[in-house]
C-alpha cells in the first residue's frame, strides 16, 4: 500500500504544468538577477501559458534586444520612460549586410505575439546616416503604452502581412519614413515629431486590408527651421494611411501626399483625412487622389473596428 500511495504521489506530481517565473528583474546598476535585457528574456519559458513581464529598472541598457517568436505573451516593464533607455547604433553601411542591411539594424526586435511595452525609450543612435531602425515590430496583438522611439531614418518598422499593432500615448520621432511597414497600425495620442524636411510614413499595405496605419487624435511636431513635411508615400502600391482628429503643424506640405516618383500608385493608394486641425491641415489643397472622408465614413476608424480579424490570404498549391 506505502509503495502505491508513493506511486501515485509521483503521478499526480508529473501530471502538474511544469512551473516557471511570470516575473524577472533587470538592473543595469546590478541590483537584480539580470543586468541586461536579453539575458531576462532568454531566460523566459518559451511559449507561457500566462503572461512573463521584465520589469526594467531606469538605466540606461546599451544592447540590441530581440523577442524572439517563442517569447509570446512577454511584457517588457520600465520604470519610467524617460530613463529606461535601450540604446544600439546598427545602420544601414555600418553592417554591411546587402541590400537587406536595414531589417538587421533594430535596436529593439520584436516577433513574439501578444508583446505588451511600457515606459520604456528604445533608440538608435547612428544618427543621420541613412536606414537605422529603432524598433521594429513583426507581431501580432503588439501593444505600446507611454513609450519614446527615437532615431532618423526608418525609425519605426511595423511590419508583418497579417499583424496589428497598437500605440499609445507614445513619441516617435525621425526624418524620412520614419513610420514604415504592412502591418495595420493604431497611433493614438501619440506625439509624431519631424527632424528634417522629408515624409511622416512609408506604409507598405498588402491589398485588400481595409486599414494600414491610421493616427487618431495625434499631435505633429517639427523641429525648428523643419517646414516641408510630406504626411506620406507609398512604399508599395496598395498603402493605405489615414489622420482623423489630429493636429497637424505648419510644417505639413499643403499638398499632404507624395507618389513617391510613381503616378501609377495614385490609383492604388488610400490616403485620408478627417477633422483634422492646426495650420498643416489644408485639406483644399491636398493632392486630389486622396480623400477627406465623410463623418460618416470615419466613424469606421475606431479601434474595435481597425482591429477585427483578418481573412488570411489563400495558400497556393
């Protein structure tokens, strides 16, 4: 009987979820179990049943930070946004990767989905060099909260065919196409600051979304002497970007939109706006191919709506 009571302990003991930490700390001053990023997250349980957040002391954490695929469901916690600081300077030239080089220059990479961000700055620091992402994001249900990208070129990749991403109350400054990528994108309160004369956003919209990036109830800033800024271009042919209730400054060309070089994609491309104020909203002199939407048709650009489920792509044979 002793033996089979022992047995039995030992099966009911197997038959429990293996055990894992939900919390990890890092400290740059190494004051917690981790002093670096990557190090909290490789240390994560791949694929969690319930949500790891990394709680990131201020400090300022020199590293390129990558969540992988396997790392779904992490949350990545600062102390404050102004002083947790992930800092790299990956570039275009400097890497030397091929034409390629840009997708490998993210100073924070994020492909794990259900990735959750708060208070954090994540930046490149090459500066005016050319393509050198800040963060680049490839997953699904992505969620930034009071978060600072900073960088020039390509500051902000929000990719992936079939991703939806959500910002809030976040600051993203650059200079050219410093938002840019397929993925369906929510900018909310978001503050969107212009370094140099060039374009907001390159969306790079697969067909048949019925979004791409949309900016609600946003705030457009320029550096000083900065006052010929493009709202957008198309990066491939279908891309689709909308600004509703936001606040454009007199730095926004009255043409708003470019084709980038290409009158085909006048076509293709839904550039649109709706009630827009400040003196960078001349919604007269907008470029004709885009549209001032109709209240009627911007009660549609609500998060509930922005965010349903796609209908994936057919696969080939």
């Amino acid at each position: 009987m002793k033996h089979l009571i022992v047995l039995l302990a030992l099966l009911s003991t197997a038959a429990l979820p293996a055990q894992y930490a939900t919390d990890l700390y890092v400290a740059a001053d190494g004051s917690a179990e981790f002093t670096r990023i990557q190090d909290a997250i490789d240390a994560a349980k791949a694929f969690p049943d319930k949500r790891i957040t990394i709680h990131i002391k201020n400090g300022t954490y020199r590293e390129k930070v990558s969540v992988h695929a396997w790392n779904n469901r992490l949350t990545l916690e600062g102390e404050s946004a102004a002083a947790t600081i992930i800092r790299f300077g990956d570039h275009f030239d400097g890497i030397d990767r091929g034409r390629n080089s840009t997708f490998h220059t993210p100073t924070l990479l994020v492909r794990g989905d259900e990735f959750l961000a708060r208070n954090l700055t994540v930046e490149n620091t090459a500066g005016p060099v050319g393509q050198a992402v800040a963060v680049a994001v490839e997953a699904d249900r992505a969620r930034f909260f009071d978060c600072r990208f900073l960088g020039h070129q390509d500051t902000l990749y929000a990719d992936g065919l079939n991703t939806r991403q959500y910002y809030k109350n976040c600051y993203i400054e650059g200079t050219t196409d410093f938002i840019f990528g397929a993925a369906t994108a929510l900018f909310e309160d978001c503050t969107i600051h212009s370094k140099a004369d060039s374009y907001i956003t390159a969306a790079s919209t697969p067909e048949g979304r019925d979004f791409g990036f949309v900016f609600l109830n946003c705030r457009l800033t320029a550096a000083p002497g900065v006052d010929a800024v493009y709202l957008g271009r198309p990066w491939r042919a279908h891309a689709k970007t909308a600004f509703i209730n936001c606040e454009l400054g007199d730095h926004i060309v009255a043409a708003g939109w470019d084709n980038w070089s290409d009158p085909s994609r006048e076509a293709t491309v839904f550039y649109a706006e709706y009630g827009n104020t400040g003196a960078g909203a001349a919604g007269g002199a907008r470029v004709p191919w885009s549209h001032q939407l109709s209240r009627a048709r911007a009660a549609r650009y609500r998060k509930s709506e922005i965010f349903k489920p796609f209908t994936l792509p057919v696969m080939a044979d």
